[in-house]
C-alpha cells in the first residue's frame, strides 16, 4: 500500500471531443479509482479554480462528472475546502460506477492536505489539459 497521499488522472487516448479520464485518488491507506468522460474544458476551469483557491474563508472548489442516479454509468465528484485558517484544506473523493447489484462500486474518503498542494494540483492540471499529456500524478502534502 502506497504511504503518500496523491491524485492520478490518466487520459485514455480517444479522439473525441469529450476525454475519457481515470482518476486514481489516495489519502496513503485507502485507495479507489474510477474512470469518466469530461471535457477539457472543465478541467481547465477545475484548475483554474484550485489555483486560486482559497478566494475567501468558506471557499470550496467542486468537480462533478457523472452522477450517482442509475440511469448513469459513472460518477467522480471532488470537493476541496479550507479544514481552518492556518492553511489546513482537504479534498473530498466520492466516486463510483452504476450498475447490477454485483457490479456496482462506491468508495468515499476526504485526503487531508495544505493548500498549496491544492494549488499545485491545479497548476499541473492546467499544464495536463494544455499539452494532452497521457498521466498526471500530484501528491498531496498534510503540514
């Protein structure tokens, strides 16, 4: 089991216009992954936001792709905020797949973190979507 907490986004290599995406999230003990499509243009507006965050006090950033009604394949949600004003944040990871009772996953954990690795987070996401790069791994510090 990995000891470092990380966020892994790996392209598939599809020609459409819409990417398809495994995220691979741990917080060093628990670990799940889950694939989606999104559009590179809400990765770059995700990253735009963790580079700023945190605007103010209550802030948080949010990124849904999927969602967990039935009628969906898949769901990836992530949610970062400020833990207290001494720079503690945390990233929430909600993802999972839709499916039969024998094929449908969910896992749901919180990595804790400062804010800076968020904003690394979204300045190496920023540079991802800009050069298509097949894989993006940014470990997540906790001061």
């Amino acid at each position: 089991m990995e000891s470092e907490s990380s966020i892994e986004l790996v392209r598939w290599p599809y020609e459409d216009e819409a990417w398809h995406v495994e995220i691979r999230a741990t917080d060093g003990q628990y670990c799940a992954e889950q694939e989606f499509y999104t559009y590179p243009s809400d990765l770059v507006q995700l990253a735009s936001r963790l580079r700023a965050f945190p605007a103010h006090r209550g802030a948080e950033v949010i990124f849904e792709a999927g969602s967990k009604d039935p009628k969906w394949a898949h769901w990836v949600f992530l949610r970062a905020f400020l833990v207290d004003a001494a720079g503690h944040a945390a990233m929430t990871v909600d993802v999972g797949n839709n499916g039969d009772e024998f094929r449908t996953r969910a896992a749901r954990f919180t990595i804790e973190c400062d804010v800076a690795s968020l904003n690394r987070l979204g300045e190496q996401l920023g540079q991802w979507v800009e050069e298509s790069g097949a894989a993006l791994r940014c470990r997540l510090y906790s001061s």
